[in-house]
C-alpha cells in the first residue's frame, strides 16, 4: 500500500476511535451541567506548579532547543501556559493559542508575572495558525485526544516550527481512568483507543524528521504531600460534572473516588521532531 493510503487509514482510525469517546445521547441530554467545561482554575495551578517546578522530559526537549540560542515559542492550547512558561529565560517572545478566552487571560497574567513578551491569540487550531508567524519552538500539552482531525492539526504544527515540535500526552486517553466510574454510574463501557503510540505511527506515515518519543512518569509532589488544593469534594463535583450526574450524586462519587488509587507518578509520552518534513510532503496546506 502506498505511503499516502496508509496516512489515511492510520488518520480514519484515529477520527473513529476518538468519535466513540462522545457521551451516549441520553445520558449527555440529561445533564445539569456541560461534562466537559473545565475550570480555568484547574489550569493555572497546573501553570503555577510547572513555572515554580520546571522539569521532566518534554520541559527539556524545549529547552535544549532554546538554551544556546533563545528564541520565540508557539504555545498551541495553551491553557494558562504550562508548557511554555517554564520556559520563559529562553524565550525571546512567547505567543500562547487557545480557544476559550479566559485561558489566555490567565496566561498573559502569568506571562507578565515572568517579564517575558507575550501575545494570545484567540482560535481554534489549525485554523488559528493564519494568525501566527513561524516560531522557533512550539509545544502542545494534552491537547490532541481533541483533536479529530489530526493530520491537518500536525501538519499546521510542523508549518509553523522552525527548530522542534514537542508534544505532550498521556499513553492513553486522558479520561481512560474513569471508565470503571462510567461503568458503575451508568452501565456504560468506555472506548480504550486511541493511544500515543497510534499518534506516533501517524507522524512516521507523515515522514517527520528526527522523531522521538518517550515514555516516562511524572511526580505530582503536590498530591503526594497533600498540598494540592484540590479537596475530595472538589475533585467529585468535577468529576460528577463529567459523569453528568447531578450535584446530589456527588456523595456517590466521592466515595467511589475513595476507591481508586490517584496516583503520585503520571504516565506521559512526550513526542518530538525537527520541523519541515511534514509540510514539504504535502500534509498541510
């Protein structure tokens, strides 16, 4: 089979598996509450422990790309920028995109915090990427499990680096964890695809240069102490919110949380290439 068919065929497995993770109708039409609107919160603390914590291995793909010669960083679903404040002695200017407005308020106030130049663009990506210049780095952290259509989304990203592309993710679905819960509270078998390494193959089919990838854990010091601000009751209203279960059943999940082993070590995938290759063999327009 040649080159192209297999893009689209590893491309069309990805779109189906991540089609299958949508809430069935009747449960998702009986919700309260929008299952998957998170918090700003949630990010800037996130934001607020890397900048304060700089390291694991995604930090440091960036950093060696930027350490001897800084330069600019493209942060794509930035959030409150978790992945690329961190980085910020390096960054000549750092330009964060995000799709909800109140992330990159929060990221410009943490930028201004660092005394880096910034600058937000409000977008969904790729279609954002008319709106931004070619960068020296760019980083997308847990962002491409929402991505269905995801040879177009790489292929943006490849368009808009000049030295390295550096992608974060968990090894599986970030929501796979809560499928025992889907289970319990709803009859309901969750999908447990796509995975990293179907991303991988698709970046193989797209011919990126120098691709890496890899597999470590990261330490969450926060919840190992107890420091993370996050209470239990905090942690099951967000986690009712995403069952679609009302405020009244919150108790309920609170004590089905008690069950599940949090976690002090996260598994994460960090995926990596030096730019070009993607967009001369034609996978981004």
């Amino acid at each position: 089979m040649s080159r192209p068919a297999d893009l689209s065929a590893l491309a069309q497995c990805w779109t189906d598996a991540l089609a299958a993770w949508a809430i069935p109708p009747h449960i998702v039409d009986a919700a309260t509450r929008d299952p998957w609107m998170l918090p700003v919160l949630c990010f800037s603390g996130r934001a607020d422990r890397a900048v304060n914590d700089p390291a694991g291995v995604s930090f440091e793909r960036a950093a060696e790309a930027l350490r001897e010669n800084p330069g600019s960083v493209l942060d794509v679903g930035a959030g409150a920028g978790a992945a690329s404040l961190p980085l910020a002695a390096w960054a000549t200017t750092i330009t964060a995109v995000d799709g909800k407005a109140p992330m990159l308020e929060a990221f410009a106030e943490r930028a201004a915090a660092a005394g880096v130049d910034h600058r937000e663009v409000l977008g969904s990506w790729p279609a954002a990427a008319a709106d931004v210049v070619p960068h020296d780095v760019v980083v997308v952290h847990h962002v491409v499990y929402n991505v269905a259509d995801i040879v177009p989304f790489l292929g943006a990203l490849d368009a808009k680096a000049k030295r390295r592309v550096v992608l974060e993710l968990p090894p599986h679905h970030p929501l796979s964890w809560m499928n025992p819960l889907w289970k319990q509270f709803h009859g309901v078998d969750r999908p447990v695809v796509p995975i990293a390494g179907d991303l991988v193959e698709i970046l193989g089919a797209m011919d990126v240069a120098d691709l890496r990838t890899d597999y470590w854990q990261q330490f969450d010091p926060a919840a190992a102490d107890g420091s993370d601000s996050e209470s239990l009751d905090e942690r099951s209203a967000l986690v009712a919110q995403r069952l679609c279960l009302s405020e009244a059943r919150e108790p309920d999940v609170a004590a089905a949380l008690t069950d599940i082993d949090p976690g002090y070590h996260r598994d994460v995938v960090t995926i990596s290439w030096t730019p070009g290759s993607a967009s001369r063999n034609g996978t981004h327009r």
